[in-house]
C-alpha cells in the first residue's frame, strides 16, 4: 500500500492554467496570417511573450522581414 501511495504522490499533474480565449484567438489568427507556430504568454498585468516557431533560416527571414516592413 505504501509503494501505490509513493508511485500516485510522484505522479502528480501539474495544475494547468487555461489560456485566455481571446489569446487563443490571437495566437491562431497570426499564425494562419504568417504561417508559423506563435505562442503568446500574457500574465496578470498585461506583460509578456511573443514567441514565433521557426525551422530554417528562410523562415527567420520572413519573421524579420514582416517586421522590418511593418515597423
């Protein structure tokens, strides 16, 4: 009993946050527009992280580029 006791503890999830639906929709809209993964991470008060997903530099390139262009 204490061995199923040990094993159940370690195998514990961790609590997941569900993200914002509006995030969500934000997320999937830029990425159907670019064409690559994008994973934004907002906390509490409004700060965060805009990643984009890339496989090779010609996808770098075009991140840059469409922010060169739009900036």
């Amino acid at each position: 009993a204490e061995n199923f006791v040990k094993i159940f503890k370690n195998k514990k999830q961790k609590s997941r946050i569900s993200k914002d639906s509006n995030i969500t929709a934000l997320e999937l809209s830029i990425s159907n527009k670019i064409g690559l993964n994008v994973d934004i991470q907002n906390n509490k008060r409004n700060k965060g992280r805009i990643s984009f997903e890339y496989k090779d530099l010609n996808q770098l390139n075009k991140i840059i580029e469409i922010i060169k262009k739009n900036y």
